[in-house]
C-alpha cells in the first residue's frame, strides 16, 4: 500500500507541475516558454504522470479487497 501511495502522489506532483508550466506559460506569454510546454518530452512526462497516478491508485484500491 506503501508503494501505491508514493506512486499516486509522485503523478499528481508531476501532473502538477506540469499544469503549472502551463499556466505560466499563458501568464508570461513567452514564446520560448510556449516551445517547451507543447514539447514532446512534456508531453510524455504528462503520460506519466497520469500513468502513475492510475497505477498507484490501482494499487491502493487493490490492497483494500
């Protein structure tokens, strides 16, 4: 349950920042910004992000039954 937990939190924290970047990005409205959010390695940190947070969920919900 331990592992799930950390799994969970480590993909909101880097869902998170990358919502941050984003929204930084439309704060500063800086071009050079703008390249880096629509990058593809951001994207693939967005994928696993959320990937990790469904694995960590799934392992919390299957530690439970």
């Amino acid at each position: 349950m331990r592992l799930g937990i950390y799994l969970l939190l480590i993909g909101i924290g880097l869902l998170a920042a990358i919502i941050g970047l984003f929204w930084l990005k439309d704060r500063l409205q800086s071009p050079r910004l703008a390249r880096v959010a629509h990058s593809e390695p951001i994207a693939r940190l967005a994928v696993i992000g959320g990937a990790l947070s469904l694995i960590g969920l799934l392992l919390i919900l299957s530690s439970q039954f």
